[in-house]
C-alpha cells in the first residue's frame, strides 16, 4: 500500500470514529496512531510521544490563545459588551433597524477584544437581546442578528482560529491580522445593510428607538475607551513594534481584568468562574491541537499532502472550479463538525493543493494569507447553519421563548450576505492583501 | 453577572455525575489542578506586564522572560485537560447519533472514553519516560539554565488525571449501557 492509500484510509477511518461519538481530538489520535506505526513501528511512534505534547503546548505563538480567552472572559463581566451597545445605540438606534444594526456593530466591537465567536455570541446576546425585544424587534430578526453577529469575533482581531491558521501554514500572525481587518469590516457593513434590507422589506420587524441627544451620546461614547485602548494595545502594539502578540495578550488580559474589578464585576468568586472558564474553553482548543497534531506527523510522513496536490495539479481543471470545489468540501464539513476542528483537519491537506495552483499570478504568501481569510470565512458560516451552529444553540438558550427555527429563519438573510462576501473575497484578493502591503 | 448554561439538545447535565462519592473527590483534585493551570496562567500576565514596564521604564526585562512564558503556557493548558472532560466539554459529533437509543449512545460514549483512557495513559507513561530522560541528561534551558524536564511533571500529573477522569466516566456509561437506563 502506497503512504496516500493509507492515509485516505486513515482519515476514512477518523471520520467513522467521530460519526460514532469518539472525541474529534481522539479520533485524529487513533487515526494518526495506527497509521503513524504502520508506516514507522511503534518504537518511533512512542519515542515521539516523549516529547510531542510538551513541544505543541510550549509553542511561544500558541500561548496566546489561553490569554485571549482570559482577556474575554474578563471583558465580557466588566460590563464592557453593554457600553458597546449603548454607544452605538445612542447614534443609529433611531434608524429603521437601528438597534440590530448597533448590535452589530458592538459584536464587530467586542470582536475586536475577544477572540472567540462562541464568546462574542454569548455576551452580546445577554446584552441586545432583551433590549431589542423591549422595542419590538421581531424575535426572529432579533435572534439572527445576534447568532450571525458573533461569528464577526472570528474573523477580527485578535483571533484564536487566525492564531491556528498562522500556526499551520507558517505565516505571520501580525500580517494574517492585518489581512483580516478589511474582510472584518466588509462583514460588518455587509450585516448592517442585510437589516437594512430586511426591516424595508417588512418594516414592523425592526421598529425604530427614540434619538437620543448629542450629549448622551458624547457620554456614551466615553464609556467606551475601556474597550479602544485594549484593542489598541492588543493590535497596536504589534504593530508599533512595542510587543510580540503573546505580550500583548497578557496586558490586554491584565487591562481588561482592571476594568473588570473597577466595574464592579469581578470579585473572589467571579474570579475563580472566568479561570475556569478560561480552562474549559483552552483545553477544548489544545485538545484538539494535540489530535492534529498526532494526525499531521503521519500525513507528513505519508507524503499524501504533498502527492495529493500533484494529482490535483496534473488534474488540468480550472483553479477557480478547485477552490469552489474546497469551499463545498468546508460547507459540507460545517454540518458535522466545528469550526477550529474543521481547521486542524483540512488545512494541512487542502493548503499544499491551492498553493500547487496558480491564482491571478499571486505569490505562495500571497496565496496563502488570501486563503486563510477565505477558509476562515467559509467555516466561520457553520457556526450559523444547522444542525451544529454553535451560535444558533447560544442565542436560543438565552431567548428561551423564541423557537429554534425563528433563529434559523433569522439566520437566513445574514447567510446570504456571507455569500456575497465569499464570492467577494474570491474575486477580489486584494479585500485581504491591500492592507498587508500598506503595512510592509 | 448571571451564568447561563448552554442547553444543547442531547446534551447531558455535566454536573449529575459528580456530586458524591468518588465523583465528588474527583470533581476536587480535577477542579484544584484546573485552577493551579489558571494561577499559573495569571503569574504569565503577571510576569508580562512586569517584563514590559521593566523593558520600557528601565529597559531591563525580566530574563528570559521569552522561555518562562513557554514553561507556563504548556503547564497552564495542560493542567486544564482534565477539568474540560470532567465538565464533558471536549468536542465530539453528535450528529449521526441525535436519533439513537439513550443505550447505544451510553454503549459508544464508553467505548470513546475507553479509548480516551488508554491515549491518555500512553501519553502520561511517554511523558514520564520524557521526564526521566531529561533527569538524567540534565539538559537545561537555553537562559536561565532551568531544567527543562521541570514543566513535564505538570504534563505528566495532567495526562495521568485526565486518564482516570475518562475511566470513570468509561465505568458510569458502562454501567448505564449493560443495564439500560437512561
């Protein structure tokens, strides 16, 4: 058997264990095992074992990923997530639609200090939620909003998923960031004018708020500077040079944990809840970094990736039919699976194919950060489509009286405008790459 | 602020299993190594901020703050394995199960956490052997001269915990499996 038979095999054979409710990190493990002292024995395969946790949990570039998520869990008990929506409240909340779109607005906000989709739903729904029920919001623009606005927190950043990805395809965190700060906004106004849409269309879904004054809204605007200098120190900072990202997670995880406790939203108790949090939601991640990485040693050794995009290469179809080709692969994958798994598991495989292929005469950087931002968009999308839309879940057990399909019809719209988007992206690499050149 | 609780549908109370007896002693150690992994995590913030302001104000970072950093990034998130399975939240496909009997679910989640049990246990005996190894060749950080086998004993604690979490809750399906009960 050639090493690419026996990797197609090995990945059929993970795809039968997490069809048969084996954790996707074990499953990657067994897979990565059986095949891995198949090709090498076992002695080489334990061997590796000694050392092979340690080297991926002491990866320098990764331990930001527990600091991002410390940073969240603190913001999002400062009371920090409801400054946002108020701010952007005060200024548009008295457009057709204005408060879903200042919802909006502060998901792409606390995106901007939080690393998590799953957070940035689960926060901003606490908070928008009622108020968007209070002025009549239908229950189904309401609930779409919100599950569809949380998925803003992985594509700006910081990102935990972008972290992943620069550690995969061996690019630079600070120019994936910058890559994604455009697609970021091209999100958010995408979003805001689905609303706009939406609320024409059927006006009552989305009844305006009073206006507010421009003092309130001066005050309002004021409460926000917690959240800005995080962002600023966080992203900034890299880029000013004053940092590396780990250090900018640690002050931003240290600023926002200040702004907590002067809030009044930290105390003893509240302290030890957003550890463990921090704790669930690392080991989550790590868990499944550990699978993967298990899985890549033997897919390295295989040499499957590599022949893989020779075959497609010599295949002779059109470069654009593979890529649509991969993002049907991701769109399928996001009903069964998680966004981050999805990630570990496909680009090591799929990234070698696109970078074998020629796009609009792009170099292999080029190519690989415009992809990044591209597959990350794809998969951010299976966090709002059923059956495993994680953020669809979340805004449900906050509006317990909203029947899950609302939510899934309230999605629906904002599904349309990631599709725009995608195909945006595709055409346009430059969304993502302008910003990379300016900074270099 | 108010916790909620993710209601997923299918999804079993992670707490149920745990209040008393070996659960409940289980649910302690596993609870206390998570929240070691989150003072470890604080003190990398803590020594951070303090490198910065150091570097900044007096340019005199802390030394080797750069491999501290990875020593305490890899003890934090390992100690918090144990504490992600107890609260059963490492991630599996509930998909092409949803319309299974609660007793072929109890029967697959056994086995999965059989299978859990004995990886774990594989890597807490090689990381051991890692550790040992490190011991005797006295190999030191580049910096600051610590022993590089230092941090492998939290990975170590922290593999061998997660795999006697997994075995217990491998026995509690078990038990639901054989006799049927939901």
């Amino acid at each position: 058997m050639t090493g690419t038979q026996l990797g197609l095999l090995m990945l059929g054979l993970m795809l039968l264990l997490m069809a048969a409710r084996v954790h996707i990190a074990i499953a990657m493990m067994v897979a990565g095992i059986v095949g891995y002292a198949t090709l090498a024995g076992w002695g080489p395969l334990l061997a590796h074992f000694k050392n092979s946790a340690y080297a991926r949990y002491s990866n320098y570039e990764l331990s930001v990923i527990p600091l991002y998520l410390l940073m969240g869990a603190f913001a999002a008990r400062g009371g920090l997530s409801k400054s946002l929506f108020d701010a952007a409240a005060k200024f548009i909340g008295h457009w057709r639609g204005g408060l879903a779109m200042s919802a909006i607005g502060a998901c792409a906000g606390f995106g901007a200090i939080c690393g998590s989709s799953l957070a940035t739903a689960a926060t901003m729904g606490r908070v928008a939620l009622p108020e968007l029920r209070r002025y009549g919001y239908s229950p189904r623009l309401a609930t779409g909003t919100l599950a569809a606005g949380g998925t803003l927190g992985i594509l700006i950043p910081p990102s935990v998923a972008l972290v992943v990805y620069a550690m995969l395809s061996e690019q630079n965190i600070a120019k994936l960031y910058a890559a994604a700060m455009i697609p970021g906004i091209v999100a958010t106004i995408g979003y805001m004018l689905t609303i706009r849409i939406v609320t024409r269309l059927n006006p009552s879904a989305g009844p305006s708020a009073p206006r507010a004054s421009w003092p309130e809204r001066w005050r309002a605007v004021v409460n926000v500077w917690p959240v800005a200098s995080i962002f600023f120190l966080v992203i900034g900072g890299i880029y000013l040079g004053w940092f590396t990202p780990t250090e900018a997670a640690a002050v931003g995880a240290a600023l926002a944990g200040v702004a907590a406790f002067l809030r009044g939203g930290l105390n003893g108790k509240e302290f030890v809840e957003c550890l463990l949090s921090t704790a669930e939601s690392s080991a989550m991640i790590f868990f499944i970094l550990l699978g993967a990485d298990t899985l890549n040693s033997f897919l390295a050794l295989s040499q499957m990736p590599a022949e893989l995009s020779a075959w497609v290469r010599n295949l002779g179809v059109s470069p654009f039919w593979v890529l649509v080709t991969i993002i049907m692969i991701y769109i399928i994958l996001g009903c069964v699976m998680d966004s981050l798994s999805m990630l570990l598991l496909t680009i090591p495989i799929l990234l070698p194919i696109v970078l074998g292929l020629d796009f609009w005469g792009m170099d292999e950087t080029s190519k690989a950060i415009w992809f990044g931002i591209l597959a990350l968009t794809v998969v951010e999308i299976g966090l709002i489509h059923p059956p495993v839309g994680m953020n669809i879940y979340i805004i449900n057990s906050i509006a317990r009286d909203v029947p899950l399909m609302e939510t899934v019809k309230g999605v629906l719209p904002f599904l349309a405008s990631d599709f725009v988007r995608i195909t945006l992206l595709i055409l346009f690499p430059s969304i993502s790459l302008w910003l990379v050149k300016l900074i270099n | 602020m108010e916790k909620i609780d993710v209601i997923i549908p299918g999804q079993i109370d992670p707490d149920a299993d745990v209040q008393q007896g070996l659960g409940k002693a289980l649910r302690y150690w596993v609870t206390a190594l998570a929240l070691l992994g989150g003072m470890v995590l604080v003190l990398l913030v803590a020594m951070s901020v303090v490198s910065i302001l150091g570097r900044a104000l007096f340019s005199k970072p802390i030394q080797g703050d750069y491999e501290l950093a990875q020593m305490m990034s890899a003890m934090a998130v390992s100690l918090f394995l144990p504490y992600c399975h107890l609260r059963r939240a490492h991630i599996l496909v509930d998909f092409f199960t949803a319309g299974a009997s609660k007793r072929v679910k109890h029967w697959l989640d056994a086995i999965a956490g059989l299978l859990l049990t004995v990886i774990a246990a594989v890597f807490a005996r090689q990381l051991f052997i890692g550790m040992t190894d490190g011991q005797d060749s006295g190999e030191t950080s580049m910096l600051l001269g610590l022993p590089v086998w230092w941090p492998y004993t939290a990975l170590v604690v922290a593999f061998g915990s997660l795999s006697l979490t997994a075995l217990y809750f491998t026995v509690i399906e078990l038990t639901r499996g054989i006799k049927g009960q939901s």
